[in-house]
C-alpha cells in the first residue's frame, strides 16, 4: 500500500516545487487570517498577494482594511506561523491600490 502523503511530498521534491506551494499556502494561511482580523463581511477588501525575505505584502482596497491589517499584524502572523511552523514570515506590508491584480493601480 502506498501513502498518498509521502506520494504527494516525493513529487514535490521531484519536480522542485516545493517553495512555489510553500507560498501558496502561506497565502491560503493569510487570507483566512486577513478574514479573521478584518469585520464580517469585509474579507474582501485585502488580499494577501506575496512573500519575500520574510514579508508578506497585503494589498488593500481602502485605508480602514490597510491600518486594521497593520495595527494585527502580530496576530496575522501569529496564525500562519500556527497553521505553517516552517513559515518564515516576519513583517507584513500592505499597500492601498483600486482593484486587485492591477500593476498600475496602487494609490500614491
């Protein structure tokens, strides 16, 4: 019988993959944190969008979502830290743009 875990972690390793899922479970981890922090129904307006060195940047839809994200920033990181001991996050950026996914769209 085979583990489907340890078939899954082998092809990780394989096809060297493992730090693009390392991110993208951070940033699963991150979302679900942003949702925890920000008021019901507001979720939305911040979207946990990449790591680097140690520092998740959020990008947020407007100034209350940035300042309630950086005012949590110890216990966002408190949850993926819980959630993904090997996370190697130390800081959280956020930044106000108009709409997600936009390269020009960051309010100055």
């Amino acid at each position: 019988m085979f583990d489907i875990k340890s078939l899954l972690g082998d092809s990780i390793k394989r096809n060297h993959i493992a730090s693009q899922v390392t991110t993208a479970r951070i940033l699963e981890e991150a979302q679900k944190a942003i949702a925890e922090v920000l008021p019901p129904g507001r979720s939305g307006d911040a979207k946990a969008v990449s790591t680097q060195d140690g520092l998740l940047s959020i990008d947020c839809l407007n100034a209350p979502a940035s300042h309630r994200i950086s005012s949590q920033e110890r216990v966002l990181l408190d949850h993926i830290v819980r959630a993904l001991p090997t996370a190697d996050l130390r800081k959280v950026r956020t930044r106000i743009v108009q709409r997600f996914g936009g390269l020009h769209d960051v309010i100055e």
